[in-house]
C-alpha cells in the first residue's frame, strides 16, 4: 500500500476549526464508534442480556481485540490479551518476571519511564519486601546497569515527554545476555512506530489503546506474553477470566493454557466494543508507511519551529532514527503557552515542569495542519501571548 | 417513600416475552444509557478531546459515581472509589489488609465464596510466598475458624449460589474481637439488601456494579476503605490516580490522602458514564421497601415452586433473614432445564454442579412475574421439557 492512503482523516470525527496534536494523549472519536456500541447496547445487552456473554461473542471479545493489535505490533495471533488498565498490566508483567527470576532482586527501568510505570514497581516492591529494588537511573545510563544482579528489566520504548526512542532489540539483547527478562511498555509505539514483538524476542510487552489505537476515555490496556514462556508464567492477578475453566467454578487457580492467563475479571465490553470499532481505521495501513508519514511530519515541525520560536528549546532527538512520533520543546512558560494555543485551537499538551509536547498522528495530521500550527505557535511564543493572566491558572488535569 | 415506588418496569428496557430473573449476574439496560454515552462521546470525547478530562469532569467522575453507590451501601461521601474489576479490588483489599496486620499470615475466607476471590487470594499468597495461607472452610465454620492466626476475614456477603447471607455485623465483631482485619464482598449486595458499612465497622468492602447496579457488561467495581484507617493503607496496586499529585509527574509515588489512593490507572469514563446513567434508577428508592418487596418476591417464588415441583431441592435458606435477593434450586439437570426456561422467556442461570439460580430485583421484577415464571418452570420440570436434545450442549458461558 503506497503512503498516499494516509492521513485517513475521514475516519475521524475531529471539531472544526481544531488542529489536533494530543493524539499521543487521547485519540479522537472514530467515525461509527457511537453507532457501533448504541447498537451493542440496544441489541446485544438491551436485547440478549445474559445470553451475549455467547450469541455476542462478549467472552471472546478480550481476544479478538488482542489479536487485532497483535498485528499492530508484531505479535503473534493468540499471544495479546486485553482489559484493566495499562498500570495493572505493567504490575502483572513485573509479578510474573519476578518468578521467572526468583534468584534476583533488582527491577531495572529509568526515571524518564512514565510515573505509574514506576508507582506500580514500588507498589510490588514494598508488598514483597525481602530485599526486593526498583533501580531507576537516567534513560542514558540503562544500557550499564543491566548487570546479573538485575532479574527484570522494564522501559517505556518512546518517552512520554522527549519522545526519545529505546533501542528496543538491543536493550532487549542486553537484558538477556545478563540473564534478565525484558518488558517493554508500549504506551507510545503501539499504532506510532513499527513494533516487533516477535523480533525483539522480550518476553513481555504492554500498552494502552486510548493513544495513538484511538479506543477513547479508560479504553483497555494490553499485555503480551512471549509464546514459548506463556505457560510458565505464574499469574499474581490471578483472576477468574484467566483461569482454564472459568465457568466450571473450581476451587482452585489453574490457569489457561495460553495468554488468556493475563486476563483478569470480567471484561470491559462497551469500551472493548469502541475499541474494536476504532481499530478498524489501521485496516489497510502499513506501518512502514506510516513511519514514513510520521517521521516527514515530525521533521518538518522541528524545522518550522525551531525558525520561527527560538525562544523554544527541542527536547526531543533530532535524529529520527530514535524519535517517536511526537515533538517536545522546552519552554519556561509552557503551561501558559499550551493553554493560549488551545484557545488558538492547537491541542497539544504540558508535562511538568516545562515540556510542552504535540503529538503527530498519520492517520488524521498531514503537512498542511504542521504549517498551521506551526503558524499560531510562533505567533503564541513570538508575541508573548501566553502571558495573558488566563493562561496561568492550572486545572487539575495539565 | 411508600414501597409502591416498587417496581420501575419504565426505567428499564426489557424484551417483551421475557421474564428476567438474572439481574443478579446482568442487569438490564437502563433506558437513557444509549443516549447518555452517545452525547458523552459526541460532545465530550469527540467535541472536546483532551479538555474533557477537566470540562466535562472525566477526572472527578470515579468519585460522583463512587459517592452514589456508597448511599447505596451506607457510606459516607468520599469513601468509595470506583474502577477496575471486582477480582483487582478483592487484591487491593486483601494486601492492604495484610499490611495492616504484618505479624499474621493467613487469609480466610471460606469455600461458597465465589471462585475469583479465591483465585486472587491464591495469587497474592503464591507472590508473597513466606508461609502466607489461604483457608477456605464450609461457609457454616467461618466463625470458628476465626483465630488469632488470622490476618484477615474476606467473605462474600450473600453467597452466588445458594443465596445464603452472613451476618456482617457479627462477623465483623467476630474478626476484630481476634485482632482481623474484615473485608466484605458485596457482589451479591449492593442494590440487593440494605447494606451499612458505618454501622459495621469493617475495614473494607469491594464489589462490582453489573448485577443489581444494572451498570451493563464489565462495569466497574468499587471499594471501600473506612475513612478512619484510609490514611495508614499501604496500596500494592500504586496507579498514578492514586497518586496525591498525579499529574505533578513526581518520581515516587505519594498515595492520595483519602480513598482516591484506591485509584489505580486511566479509569474507563465510558463505562462510567452509563453506570452513572444506571444509577439514577435508585433515585428515591428507600432500601428497606426494597428488601420488602425482594422478601415478598423471594417467599412467592419458594412457596410456588416447591407447590408445583417436588423434584427440586431448595438450595436457599428458608429464613428471609439470612436470604439475599435471589433463590436457587438444585436439580441434577439443572444445566438442561435452565436451557429449556430460556427457551421459554424465563431467563435464570445455572451455576456449577447442580444449581438452578433466579434472581429477584424489585426495580423491574413484580409478583405477577414471579407467577408467570413459576408456571413455566412448572411445565418444564413437570413434563421434563428439558430432556430435549438440544438443552444439553453446553456453552462457553453457562
């Protein structure tokens, strides 16, 4: 498929009179999205009750998703399971590396790795106690501290404020060569960049979908387990979804003989069935394309911003080879300044302290929205527009 | 509020020609959900993006729904989060519970509890490993089996198959005259009995809103933490919600200093928003008519039933004082004959080996129901409808 089938942007509902470049935060509303679970809700839940949990295919619906952001990602049918939110899958992964490696104490990632990441690492630490660590060095300084005393290793691919890219089949060669398990949060790669889980041969992988996949608001995470090791995985969140027999209500835990072991409770269907919905805009879409698409975007936003606003300072890598799809600046004032450009119609978003962050997304931005928004940024940052008292109060959610 | 208020067959949308006696594991769809998460996903989602999270309340909305249960459970405002599933509340209880009590090591709960709180106690104790236990005697030995050994009492109110409720205030004192900790599952409770968390003292409390709550399909489930100990619980699962300042993006995570700390990830604002929508069909409701009328449901259902077939065995207590809102039978082919009932309109479900369950839910539920559905029964049973080659396959979900 040649790039020109992107963007897409017929397939979005996106406001008029908005550029949006917060796709990496929360994807907009995919056309036929509201139809499909009005539809869902009438017929399936409204009309079947009970019954859809079969006639509607809702038990299966965790792994049909999965399947469908397999492909997006490298992995295998079969091998993706979907639901909780993205901070349970990490605990999860990080539970069950643990037991891989029983003989180690030390989980290893960085402080550039999302908070919850990182929340939900300390979490498993304080609850197991016994010399149990969470090492968490600059992202720069990972490769060195993958020593054997390290029994799992678990980074972000891109970063969520300078949009820097791991080296994922390196780090991952790295952590095995030191006798680590490897996870890789795919937060900002999934439907960003080409993934190959298969190819990078770590063991786990997980994400949301509510980013670049587009699934909305609290939209289900995923987890991927490495084929080859699903059944040794000793499952901490050992709900009854995950088991081999959920409805023969067994005493005990025996858990499913394949990924569906990382499921947990009872599915979130609606959000699932939006998501499903949202996934059909990848259909027809390499991903090589997409890079492509995504890394002209991106080039071009940095060469537009840094010619027309030298008061911003790029903090994302300018070599493309190691960027996600997005493009971070530093800017003292840059709450105020993210504000005033969504007054101006450009959503883009601040992570504290100073990072003022927009994200590019192939499927609906094309190089005529870069030039616009580059437009009202130099106009918002040359003109000191931000300094609007307006634009200082913060809002619980910056 | 006179118990006349009882039923509201206008607030649901229910297929004509069926008898819904399995709100206790479904509840029906609300009308005005369909038109509440659609103009959420128009306006909010799709009008507004990002901003929704602070213009539209997404944010805040696990609280207000969170508030609206806890009236429903007798406690207060801000004691209540919602999110996730059942089977990760029942962990985030249990390891709470733990911390709070280092110096014991066994959880009990006991073996008519439904299987995930099991599983998921069985999972956090193969984590700990460090001779942590499980025990799980007959539901009629809990109260004795409560010693000083124990660290913490996790039951299910009213047990999912047969009924059979416990006493929480005596099982309470029990647990914390020996020193536990006491965790309620309300599963089975919550919309279905009056409920006083204040009055009981219990530490904690979890359930799930898709059964009496009519939240729809993976709906998500809540916990309480009572507010005076909220402070010293230590969160296993320590989500960037949970966070004091999530959005502050600090490198440790610093639990919230309320119940929020009970929040773990992004929460599913879509299926929020129709829990929200299905919560207003308790608006007015007074609890006390409620259980009037589920024990005049229930009496009606026993006495009709047991008139018109002798070859089922009642499986629920005959006393109204111990009995939750459902009624369940044992018969060898339970399997078949609940295939053959919804063949005919009558909807129940069968649960594993021999349990025939019907639910009672006087929001849509009425005695001339209660009649019709003992009539079909009648004839199914009394003619062994249910020999019919076609009930005896099994589904996935039965």
């Amino acid at each position: 498929m040649s790039q020109s089938s992107l963007p897409r942007k017929d397939l979005f509902d996106l406001p008029k009179g908005v550029i949006y470049l917060d796709g990496n935060s929360l994807g907009p509303l995919p056309k036929g999205a509201v139809e499909r679970v009005s539809e869902a809700m009438r017929a399936e839940w409204g009309g079947e009750l009970i019954k859809a949990w079969n006639s509607a295919g809702w038990m299966d619906l965790p792994r049909v998703v999965g399947d469908r952001i397999g492909e997006l990602i490298g992995a295998p049918a079969g091998s993706v399971a979907t639901g909780d939110t993205l901070s349970i899958k990490v605990y999860q992964a990080l539970a069950a590396a643990l037991k891989i490696r029983p003989d180690r104490r030390v989980i290893l990632s960085d402080n550039g790795n999302f908070p919850s990441d990182l929340y939900m690492a300390e979490g498993l630490v304080g609850l197991l106690g016994q010399g149990y660590e969470l090492r968490a060095p600059d992202p720069e300084a990972v490769a060195e501290a993958i020593t054997d005393e390290v029994a799992v290793v678990m980074l972000t691919q891109v970063d969520y404020r300078t949009g820097r890219m791991h080296d994922m089949n390196a780090i991952t060669k790295l952590a095995h060569d030191a006798g680590a398990v490897m996870i890789w949060d795919l937060a900002h790669s999934a439907g960003a960049v080409p993934v190959d889980m298969t190819g990078s041969n770590a063991e786990f992988a997980v994400g949301c979908s509510y980013k670049y996949l587009n699934g909305g608001p609290g939209a289900p995470a995923f987890i991927y387990a490495r084929p080859d090791i699903v059944q040794d995985v000793q499952p901490a969140l050992s709900g009854w979804l995950g088991h081999d027999a959920p409805f023969a209500m067994e005493r005990h835990y025996r858990p499913a003989m394949s990924t569906e072991r990382l499921r947990v409770g009872t599915p979130p269907i609606l959000q699932l069935t939006v998501l499903q919905q949202a996934l059909t805009a990848w259909d027809g879409v390499d991903m090589a394309d997409l890079r492509a698409a995504s890394l002209a975007l991106t080039d071009r936003f940095i060469v537009e911003i840094e010619a027309r606003c030298p008061q911003l300072e790029l903090a994302t890598p300018r070599d493309g080879a190691i960027r996600g799809s997005q493009v971070s600046f530093k800017f003292e004032h840059g709450y105020a300044a993210i504000q005033a450009l969504i007054d101006r119609g450009v959503i883009g978003d601040f992570r504290a302290p100073d990072i003022m962050r927009f994200g590019f997304t192939p499927l609906y931005i094309d190089e005529g929205d870069v030039i616009a928004a580059a437009e009202i940024i130099e106009d918002v940052i040359g003109n000191a527009l931000w300094r609007d008292e307006k634009y200082q109060t913060r809002s619980r959610v910056t």
